[in-house]
C-alpha cells in the first residue's frame, strides 16, 4: 500500500514537472502572437496592446490538458499497447462495418429536410449552406486530393490550382457563351484534368520534398495568372454575375416562371440551397465510388505500390510515369468539378478564394483523416470546416476576453494543435487501418502497427 500510495506520489509530481516546462513553452511561443496586438487608434496611429487573459487562460488550459495527459492518458496508452492483440474483431464492428455507410448515405440525404421541417427558413440557411454544402465541398476535395496524396503517395501542395482552374473555366465559359451548368459540369473536369497532366510532365523525377515545392510553385503560379491577366479573369476585382445552376431549366427566384411558382410552392430561399445541397452531394458521392472503384483495378494497385517504394514499383515493371500523370489527372479532375460547382453557388469568383491556405486546409483534411481513408477525410472534413463555423458563433467569449476578440482567428492555431496531437497520437491518421483492394476469400485489415511508414 505505501508503494502505491508513493508511485502515485511520484508519478503526480512528475506530471505536474511536465506540465510546467509544457505550460513555460507555452508562454514563450505565445507570447508574441497572442499577449500583443497592434491596432489603430482613432488618429491612424498603430499602437500596441496586450492581451493578457486570453494568454494566460491558454497556457493554462495547455497546462492542465498536458497535465491530464501524462498523469491518466499516457499510462493508459502503455498498458493499451502491452495486452495482446485479439483474435477477432469486436462484435461493433460488425454493425459499424455493414450497416454504417448505408446509415451516413441516409443521413446526409435526409439532413437538409429535417432541417427545412424543424428549422424553417430563418435558420436553416446557415445550417444547410454552412454546415451542409460547404462541409460536402471540402469533402469532395479531400477525396479528390485523396488519390495524388493517399493513394499514389505524391505530396501536391498546389491542389487549388485544379480548383481555380475549374471555377474559372465555368464563370468565363457561362458568361462568354452561355451555357449551362450541366454542359460545363464535365467541361471544367476535362480542362482541370489537362492541366494536371501538365503538372505531372516537370514532375516526374521528383519525390518528397522537391515534388512538394514544385506543386506549391504551380499553385502559386496559377494564383499569379488570375490576378495579373486582367483582360480575361478581371484581376483582383473577380468575376461577378455568374449563372446558377437551375432545375431543368426552373431558376429559383421569385417569378411566375420559378421553380416556386412552377409547383405552386411558396417561394423559399432554401429551395436553391437544398438543391445545391443534393448535386455536392452526388458530386461528393461520386467521387467516392470512382475513387474506390478505381482502387481495385489494376491502376488503382499501381497508385499504391508507387505510393510504399517507387524504385520496387520500377523493378516490378510498372510504368511509374502513366501511373503518376493519371493520378493527378484523376485528382485534379475532381477539383474541376468541385470548382465549377463552387463558382455557380457563390456567383462570385475572385483570386482570393484560391490562396495556398485552401490547399494547406485540405491537404489537413487527408492526412488528418487518414491518408487513403475515405471515411477519414469524411470526419476530417466535419471536424475542421464544421468546427471553424461553430467557433464564429462562439460570441459569449466576447464578454471574457472582449468585444474585439474573434474566436475564428484561432482556428489555424487549434488545427495546428490537433495536427501534432495526431501525428504523436495515431501518425496515420484518425483511421490508420488499410484495407487491401485486392484479398484471397476474406477481407482484413492491415493495423498501423504492422506497417512502418513507406514500408507497406
């Protein structure tokens, strides 16, 4: 009993030790981004300020999970990872592995009528816009990013080039020549897909991290054409006006010939988000269902067996050169069309929309996830896009740390945050298990512990 009672002892300082060289690290690393602020006065002048509580509730909210971490999390962790694996999978994830896709399908097909029927109009368009059909945006993306990063193993930084190029394509081709959003649906995938190959061509010698800065240079590059070619993207002004998409021919506006009127409905804003809601979805879905079927055929092996050792990849007589041009023709083929779709539900494009930021975000999204899980990319996307739009409602904290205080201004410091937390915690992601696209009579999954990182 004295042994325990002085292990507890010992293990409670040494958690109180870490935390506090933790919670130092800390105040030094924060100090200079957040206990000072420069702001204008009202005579122009930019004065310095301080911000001493919200410094202070942070490092001691970084101490006390640091705390918790060491003294309760990190011996369970150990002891987790001593007991023998088991035999057979538990018996949830039976329930989750058959009947948990059909049950999100059903989910996110039935989520923007319960909304319309519970919350009406007032507040459903924050629901279903901000939590419906930009959350299906970001996840179309991650899946499309999915193939270069998760399954061919390519790190592109420049991933918001294809989806440029494909908000682009539809703004100047509906307004040059008027054509529909479905004629341009496929039209802007095309383009965004040959300008993917044309990314692939300079990079095909290069891995890691060269490959890394060349696809950050084309992302860069593409952001530089839109705001200097100013006879043709407009510049920084942007592209305004752009035709939405309408329901065989049924625009949603408030006039005889809309489709209110047309079903003798009352006209309702959440007519057209609904409708935007359901094509990202279908969009988003399809993504999913090439994406996984591609993955068991035989371009779809060659994807990840450049991904685990290109150099095995060559001595097995795979052409690496097809196989690397094909997938980011696949990926930025999906990022056309997320783009066209994007453009045609804000009927505004400028170059700001299309920063590095965009493609660091999604790139957070894949390896967050899981890099190669679908359903990873999915909870990823819910988590940092759906936790970005609850914390710009967070406007109680305002009556803590001021009125000047805004919540969303911290997302990339908490991203960042989860980022290391996961890395240290699961290095592959939320879902670390592979599933083999290719299995002799039964299926299972290769844990993260079998696997090294490039070794399979």
């Amino acid at each position: 009993m004295a042994d325990g009672a002085q292990n507890q002892r010992v293990d409670t300082m040494s958690a109180i030790r870490h935390a506090g060289r933790t919670a130092l690290i800390a105040l030094g690393l924060l100090l200079p981004l957040i206990g000072f602020q420069t702001v204008t006065n009202i005579n122009d002048v930019l004065v310095l300020t301080t911000r001493w509580p919200l410094l202070f509730t942070i490092v001691a909210i970084v101490a006390a999970c640091c705390f918790l971490y060491s003294l309760a999390l990190a011996p369970w962790i150990a002891q987790r990872e001593q007991r023998p694996a088991q035999a057979a999978p538990p018996a949830w994830r039976y329930y989750v592995d058959n009947w948990g896709i059909p049950f999100a399908i059903a989910a996110a097909v039935a989520y923007p009528l319960v909304i319309y029927f519970t919350i009406g109009t007032n507040g459903g368009q924050k629901w279903i816009d901000t939590f419906g059909v930009q959350i299906l945006i970001y996840v179309m993306l991650g899946w499309g990013l999915n193939i270069v990063v998760g399954l061919a193993g390519l790190l592109d930084l420049g991933y918001v080039a294809f989806y440029a190029v494909g908000a682009y394509s539809y703004a100047l081709l509906a307004k040059t020549f008027g054509l529909s959003f479905w004629i341009l649906l496929p039209l802007a995938g095309v383009l965004s897909s040959f300008w993917g190959i044309l990314l692939g061509f300079p990079v095909l010698r290069l891995r890691g991290d060269y490959l890394a800065i060349v696809t950050l240079a084309f992302g860069e590059i593409i952001r530089l054409i839109l705001i200097n070619w100013v006879a043709l993207t407009n510049g920084y002004a942007g592209i305004i006006s752009i035709p939405r998409p309408t329901f065989f021919g049924l625009p949603f506006t408030a006039s005889d010939s809309g489709f209110a009127a047309h079903f003798g409905l009352e006209f309702s804003p959440l007519h057209r988000l609904i409708f935007l809601y359901y094509v990202i979805l279908a969009l988003a879905l399809l993504t999913c269902f090439v994406t996984v079927r591609l993955r068991r055929l035989p371009i779809g092996r060659a994807w990840e067996a450049l991904r685990e050792d290109e150099i095995a990849c060559r001595a097995l007589g795979i052409n690496t050169t097809n196989t690397k041009l094909t997938a980011f023709a696949m990926g930025a083929m999906f990022a056309g069309f997320a783009g066209s779709f994007f453009a045609a539900r804000e009927a505004f494009i400028s170059p700001e929309s299309f920063t590095f930021i965009e493609s660091a975000t999604i790139l957070a999204i894949v390896v967050l996830g899981g890099m190669g899980s679908q359903i990873g990319v999915v909870i990823a996307a819910i988590v940092m896009i759906g936790g970005t739009e609850i914390m710009r409602q967070l406007d109680f904290l305002k009556a803590i740390f001021g009125q000047t205080f805004d919540p969303s201004q911290y997302r990339m410091l908490l991203f960042g945050l989860a980022m290391v937390i996961i890395m240290i915690w699961r290095p592959r992601g939320l879902i670390a298990t592979r599933t083999p696209s290719v299995f002799l009579r039964k299926r299972s999954d290769i844990s993260v512990d079998l696997a090294k990182e490039g070794h399979g």
